[in-house]
C-alpha cells in the first residue's frame, strides 16, 4: 500500500529572467511558482490569495519554508481555474476549495500526505485515485459519470458524490473502511456493489431509482438509510 507522504515537484527560474520572458512562461506555461533559493513567487494570482490567507497576511514574499509547513488550504468560490503550483505545498493534508472553476486535477497527483479533499466542478476524477491517503473525500454538485478510480482510496471513511451522473456502482466495492456515503440525486437503479461496503453506518440514496434494497441486508452497522 502506497504510505501517506508527500512528494515535491519544483519549477525553478534560474539567472535574471526578465519580465517578458515571466509573462512568457505563464501564458505560455501556466507554471505556478518560480524562483530560486528561499523565497518562492507565485503567478496563479487566486491560489496567491488562498495562500495568503492561510498565512494570515495580505501581501509579501512566500517562502518555501512555509509552503511546506501547510497543512490546510481553503478557497471557496475565488474562481480559481487551474491548481499550477499547488504541488509546492507537498504536505498538505486538508484541501478545500468548493464552488471553484477547477476542472483538470492532475496537480493533485503529487499531494500524497492530502486526507481531506472538497471539491467543485470535476468530471474526471483519475488523478484522485493516486491520493490513497484520503479519509474524506467530498465531490459533492460535479458531472462525474465513471466512480471506478475512487476504489484505490481504500483509507477513505466518508465519501460524498451527490448530485452527479453515477450510473455504476462497481467501482466502489473496495471501500472497505467507508462509514458515511452519499450518493444522493444521481441515475443509480443497481445497488448491489454496496453489499460489500459493511462497515457503512450513513447511506444517502435519496433522488435516484432504486427499487431494490435487498442488497444492504449485509450491512448491519447501517444506523441511518435516506431514500428521499
């Protein structure tokens, strides 16, 4: 099994880059942090601010130092595209940036300490497979069709995915560890993959198609069933 640490992956400016060939790269690039030595620079102007934030300032030099000292960024509904950078934070451990403008999470893949992730505006959950650290994962109002990468992140305790387009439920038959799952408002009719998924005590199935629940008679630690 994959152990929960973090990788790094620095993108480095070296000599005296000008500003246009700054402008360059980012436009060009999307690279997120450049720089050399201590001081890190940042170009992903709405990650700057979530970074900010976290930091308690409003302005001044990042350091790397402090980059890899968080362990929790949140930036809700900043309109934030793009996550170039976000892998110069290695350790960090609790993400949340709902109702964002984020679509390619591929950044996400070298986050290997990340536990908590909330998300927005997601149709291909791949990259996220890599991150079998995660105990909570909450993709919650997203256009996610195919679940089948999720079933690496066997650590996960709580996994929320209402209001999606999940037809197929077989991709989560290894979750093995889950105790809440929310699948409400989605196109699911077969429910039979979480027969398995016994440690369940919180199961959310309300707005789909379900008819048979024959199926959850195995999960006998389920404490609270919605169907509406």
């Amino acid at each position: 099994m994959k152990r929960c640490k973090g990788n790094i992956r620095w993108v480095a400016a070296g000599g005296c880059v000008g500003l246009l060939a700054v402008a360059f790269l980012v436009a060009h690039f999307g690279f997120g942090w450049l720089g050399r030595g201590p001081q890190a620079r940042l170009f992903n102007l709405p990650l700057r601010a979530a970074v900010y934030h976290t930091l308690d300032r409003s302005s001044g030099p990042v350091f790397r130092s402090e980059l890899n000292r968080m362990r929790e960024l949140r930036s809700g509904s900043e309109f934030i595209e793009m996550l170039a950078g976000i892998e110069a934070m290695p350790n960090l451990e609790r993400l949340y940036l709902d109702a964002n403008l984020i679509s390619d999470l591929a950044p996400l893949e070298h986050l290997g300490s990340l536990k908590v992730l909330s998300y927005n505006d997601i149709v291909d959950v791949t990259p996220l497979g890599t991150l079998q650290c995660l105990t909570s994962l909450d993709v919650t109002a997203n256009s996610i069709e195919d679940v089948s990468p999720l079933g690496a992140l066997v650590r996960l305790h709580t996994l929320e995915l209402g209001q999606n387009r999940i037809v197929d439920l077989g991709g989560l038959t290894n979750l093995s560890s889950l105790t809440s799952l929310k699948l409400n408002d989605n196109r699911i009719t077969d429910i039979a993959p979480l027969s398995t998924l016994v440690t369940l005590k919180s199961l959310n199935l309300g707005g789909n198609r379900v008819v048979d629940l024959s199926s959850l008679a195995p999960l006998i630690e389920l404490e609270k069933l919605s169907l509406t």
